[in-house]
C-alpha cells in the first residue's frame, strides 16, 4: 500500500512521540543501573549521565555486607510464596464454585464478595481486628491479609465461565465425576493461564507490598524488604532538609552509607520483578483482558 | 405449596453440590473476617474507644468525634488537598492513556509497536517505595540528574522536594509515568477489536491516518473511555495512601495531607480510634454515596452500569 504524504507525515510524528515517550519511560531505570556501578562521587555531582563513570562495585559490596538488606530478602520471598500459594488457592476454588451452574445461592455470594468492594470499614477497625485475633507483629499476616482480593476473584469466575461450556458439566454428571473431582481432574488443568495471571497479580503484590508492612509489622526480624528499601532510600530525604540549616552529623553518617549503596538497593530489590517480566507481560495483558470483558 | 417444592429442591441441589460450598468457605471466611467484622467496628465512630471494654463496651458518645473533626482547622484543608490532587489526577492520567492508545494502535511497524509496549508497562510494576526513592534521587537539588540538566541550560536548579507548590506535579507526573502504559492496555485491546474493514473502506474513500483515528478509532473505544472515567470519578475520595505518605515531609505538609494519611496519624500513631475511625466513615460514605450516583448517571447515558 503507498502512503500518500499526509500519512508519511502523520508517521514521522507518531514514531517521534512513542520514541520519546519510550525513552522517557526508560531513562529513570537506566539511570538507576549505570548510577549503581559508578563512582559516588561522580553521581553526586552530576556527572553521570548517560554513561557509568569511575566504574565500581564498591555499592555492591557493601549491600551484600548488609545484614538488614538480606533479612527482608529472604522474608519477602517468604511472603511472596507462601503468600501468593493461599491467594491462588483461595481464589481459584471460590472462583469455580461462583461459575458453577448448580452452586444454589449465586446471587447471595455474590453480591456478599461485590459489596466489599465498594464499601469497608475503614482502617481502624481492620487495625483492631488484626490486633483482636494476634496478628500484629505476626509474620503470618502478611501472608493471609489480601488471601483474596474481590476483583482477581471475579476475573477468575469469568474465566471459568467462558472456558467450562454447560455440556461438559452434563458429560463429567453421566461419568459419575463429583463436583470436587471435577475440579481438581477438569477445571484446574483447564485453567493454567489464569492461574498464571492471578500468580503475577499476586505475586508482584505481595514483593511491592508495603501498607500492611507499616501497619502491623514493628519487629525488625520480619521487615519484609520495602521497609528496609524505605530505611534505606527515605532517610537520605531528611538530611536533605536539615543541611540547608544545621548539619546534623550521625544523620549524616547514615546518608553517607545510604548514598552509596541505594542505587544498587534499587536494583537488586526489582531484578527479580525485572527478570520476570519478559515472561509475565502477556499473562497481565491477558488478565486486563478477562476484566475488561464483564465491564 | 409451590414454593416449598421450589425451596426443597434447591435445598436438594444444594445438598448434592456440597462441594462447592466447601470450595467457597475459605475465600467466604476471609471476607467475612477482614471485610465485614471491620464494617461491624465502625460503630467506633461513635464511641469512646477503650481498649479494656472492647468494641461493643466502650460508651457511645455519639456524633462527637464528627463534631470534633469539622470543627478541626484541618478539616478544611485535608479534604481540599483530597480532592484537589484526585482532580488533578484525573484530569492528566485520565486522557493520557487514551492518547497512548490511539498513537500505538495506529503504528504500523509490527516490532517497533511491540517494543513500545513491553517498555511502557514496565514502570507499572516497580514498588513504590523504590518509585519515590528515584524520584527524590533525580530531583537532588545538589546531586539529581534533572538539576544537572537545568543548570546546565543555565538555569538555577530547583528544590523539587523543598518547595509545596511542586507537590502535586510532582504526585501526579510520577504517577503518569508509572501507570500511563499500564492504564492504556484495556484501550488498546478494545481497538485490537475494531474491526479491519472500516478502515479499508474509509482507505479506499481516501481517509488518512489522523482522519481514520478521529472518525473510527475514537468513536469505536469511547464507551470503554466512558466506563473509565466514570469509575474514576467514584473514587476522587480514595486516593492510595501509599505514595502520598512516601512523599510527605515537613515542608510540603500543607498540601499533601489527605484523608488517608491523616486517618493513620491520627488512628495508628496517636491512638484516637473513635476519631479516626469517624473520620474514614465520613470518607466511606461520600465514597459510596459518589460511586452510587455515578453509576446512576451511567446507567442512564451510557447505558452501562456496576450492577
């Protein structure tokens, strides 16, 4: 097909615009990499642009040193596994019972699961009810609070409703396979992809998870990693304000360190999102889809 | 007598199908416990929370807490900044991904599309934690690399953080990168559906590409803009805690605390339950009664609603 000159035109702007708005997208994530192998010298004075300069691993060094860094490591995968397996496990059972044609009371469940999405107690009475049933300062709630959030819940039912057609309920009721059966032998291998897409949904939400962290965690054994991130990236901020009027040394001190490792910070606590989001990307797109059809 | 048979044999069916009831039960638990039991505690609103009496002893003081906090010289403040940096939201994330959308649909090159898209969403998934860290790192009035390139062009650099007026772009500029390619998904799988035909014979009518985008895309995504935007409109009030909080220091204070930032303060640092708690109910409930009239209003333009 020939373009006429409008059109060549209308392309030269648009592949200008996406190229811009890429390279806008992309410039802070590569700055963070290149900042985290330069000197902290060099990144401090603005001198590191669109290279590394003075290239060290010094940064790097010193985080795997970190004790603290490590710890809410290894409790956010710990989290993000345990936790991601209940969500997946709650999700997908609820979700095939709600699609189910015989489950009596549909409407009930439904709305009772709906509701809560649109209206909640708030949060200080869920801060009591955690605190009520020992789950402040538990590791176990950052694993169970969230186990299922209403709208992966409703994308999961959809699913199921478009890929479980009516006769073959009728062909698995005449084999004599029970619902439960059914389940586990039909439905679930059925349902890869939307398991895949509820693991990414979940799982990304549990390693980014920060809120339920501040509210009920204070031990610092069982800081999940963005508490530590935020230790580590936010304290730099104070010192920020208080140099323009008094120094303040220790505060200082603690700056020092934290300059020269966040940039490596940054990195090492999104290289596991990063590393799999080749493979994920087409599973959440995937999943938007599915959500976007009962709208 | 009908209606008995009716009810046996769904109590029947019930019966046979005990399985998925079982299926149910955790996912039912769950909300009932971290869902309804909270919703049964904003009762707190009107009490004076003490610890040793529980929920259901404390004493009822009534309309006290509210009266307290519309008294508040906060009261004003914190719903304007509310509402305000919502609007602001709105008003910039809401079209961007549209104009996202519409600019990659309408790409020619396969591979070139693809790239921007997988770069795009990327940012989506970066925690926010690590979002404000990057943002206060590039915006270092001694060290960021957006000084650098201000005083390189000879400007003087700019205290982004050490200033309030800079708060809300800040907020809503992040918030554009972060989600903008995110958010332009739904739009662009409702193009992927328009279908090919429309285009080819506005081709052959001699319609270029700006022509086609005004006059087939657009039109063809504009109710799923619509429900966009409505259901964004019913959430002006609950805007995330997270970020806003990440961002708050001492200086931009006046116009960064929120509803939610100001309910943890006051609720989970300083122990006010019952004022706190009144004060996420008044939220609750203008968030709900938005949502509610909203989806009216849908319901009677676009014809599609929440339930």
């Amino acid at each position: 097909m020939k373009l006429s000159r409008e059109d060549k035109i209308f392309d030269l702007i648009n592949y200008i615009v996406l190229g811009a708005v890429s390279l806008l997208v992309l410039y802070p994530l590569y700055f963070m990499v290149i900042a985290s192998f330069s000197s902290p010298e060099m990144v401090n004075s603005g001198q590191i642009v669109l290279v590394p300069r003075g290239v060290t691993l010094d940064g790097y060094k010193r985080l795997v040193q970190d004790a603290n860094i490590w710890i809410g490591y290894r409790n956010t995968i710990i989290y993000t596994v345990f936790g991601t397996f209940l969500n997946i496990v709650v999700t997908v059972s609820a979700a095939f019972a709600l699609a189910h044609r015989d489950l009596v009371g549909k409407q009930f469940f439904m709305g009772y699961f709906v509701f809560t999405m649109y209206f909640s107690g708030g949060m200080i009475p869920l801060y009591i009810v955690v605190n009520k049933i020992g789950l402040y300062n538990n590791p176990m709630v950052l694993i169970i609070l969230g186990a299922v959030s209403v709208y992966n819940l409703i994308i999961a039912r959809t699913f199921f409703q478009t890929t479980l057609p009516p006769e073959l309920y009728d062909a698995a009721a005449i084999d004599g396979c029970g619902n439960f059966r059914f389940f586990i032998q039909i439905a679930v291998p059925l349902s890869k992809a939307i398991i895949a897409v509820l693991v990414v949904f979940y799982g990304v939400g549990h390693w980014n998870e920060f809120f339920n962290a501040l509210m009920y965690i204070s031990k610092k054994e069982y800081y999940p990693l963005q508490l530590v991130l935020r230790e580590i990236l936010l304290q730099s901020r104070m010192v920020e304000q208080v140099a323009t009027e008094a120094a303040l040394i220790d505060l200082q001190e603690r700056q020092r360190y934290a300059e020269l490792i966040k940039y490596g910070v940054i990195v090492v606590s999104s290289l596991p999102i990063l590393a799999v989001y080749p493979f994920a990307q087409k599973y959440f797109v995937k999943g938007v889809m599915i959500g976007s059809v009962k709208g | 007598m009908r209606q008995t048979t009716a009810f046996h044999a769904n109590l029947e069916k019930a019966k046979r199908n005990y399985v998925l009831y079982l299926l149910l039960l955790p996912a039912f638990l769950y909300v009932l416990i971290f869902n309804y039991v909270p919703m049964y505690g904003i009762q707190l609103a009107f009490k004076d929370y003490m610890a040793g009496l529980g929920i259901w002893g404390s004493p009822w003081v009534g309309f006290e807490h509210f009266g307290r906090f519309f008294a508040s010289p906060d009261f004003k403040d914190i719903v304007w900044n509310t509402i305000s940096l919502s609007l602001y939201q709105l008003l910039v994330g809401f079209p961007i991904p549209i104009l996202l959308a519409l600019l990659i649909n309408s790409c020619s090159r396969f591979g070139f599309k693809k790239y921007v898209q997988n770069l795009i969403y990327a940012p989506h998934f970066i925690s926010i934690v690590v979002l404000v860290g990057m943002m206060q790192i590039m915006m270092s009035p001694r060290s960021g690399v957006i000084n650098t390139i201000i005083s390189s062009l000879g400007a003087e650099p700019i205290f982004f953080f050490g200033e309030e007026k800079y708060f809300r772009h800040l907020y809503v500029l992040s918030g554009v990168w972060q989600n903008m390619g995110f958010n332009s998904i739904i739009y662009i799988s409702a193009l992927a559906g328009v279908s090919y035909d429309m285009h080819e014979a506005a081709i052959v009518d001699g319609a270029s590409k700006w022509k086609r985008i005004l006059y087939i895309d657009l039109p063809s995504i504009l109710p799923t803009a619509m429900i966009m935007l409505i259901m964004q409109v019913g959430q002006v009030m609950s805007i995330g805690f997270e970020k806003v909080y990440l961002m708050q220091n001492s200086i931009n204070m006046p116009v960064a605390e929120i509803i939610s930032t100001y309910i943890y303060k006051k609720g989970i640092l300083d122990t006010d339950y019952g004022f706190s708690a009144a004060v996420g109910l008044f939220n609750n409930v203008i968030n709900f009664t938005l949502l509610v009239i909203v989806n009216k209003f849908s319901k009677k333009t676009t014809g599609s609603s929440l339930w």
